[in-house]
C-alpha cells in the first residue's frame, strides 16, 4: 500500500505530486493493466518471446549504428 505523508504547512499539490511520483516508481498502474484480464500462460509465453525479439532487434540496430559512428569518427 502506498502512503505519502502530508508535512506540516506543505502544499497540497506538492504531495499530490510526491504520489505521482511513487506510482510510477512502484509501477502501479503497469500492474493494473497486466492483471485486468486473465492471459493463458502459453499466451503470456508467446508475448514474451515476441518482445524479446523485437528487444534483440532494437539493440542490434543501436549497436551498429554506434559502430558506425565509431568508424566515421576515426575516418575524420
């Protein structure tokens, strides 16, 4: 459970903001959105794997483009 202590004279909107902040961080609304419907598991599985390679190709991208920034740079 999440608690945000309002501080004696603090501004409302301060620890409205200071809530905000710990939602995000203890990722909240992630969970809420993973668990408003069931997903079989072979399904999750499926998902899973699906975005791990789009994760591989992602940094495979990033990774050559370093590379060609690398050799550029030792070209000038």
């Amino acid at each position: 459970m999440l608690r945000i202590e309002v501080k004696f004279k603090e501004d409302p909107k301060r620890a409205f903001q200071r809530l905000k902040q710990l939602v995000v961080k203890e990722d909240v609304i992630g969970q809420v959105k993973k668990r408003r419907r069931y997903l079989k598991p072979s399904v999750a599985k499926r998902l899973k794997s699906k975005e791990a390679e789009r994760q591989r190709v992602k940094d495979l991208k990033k990774d050559l483009q370093q590379a060609a920034r690398l050799e550029q740079q030792l070209w000038e």
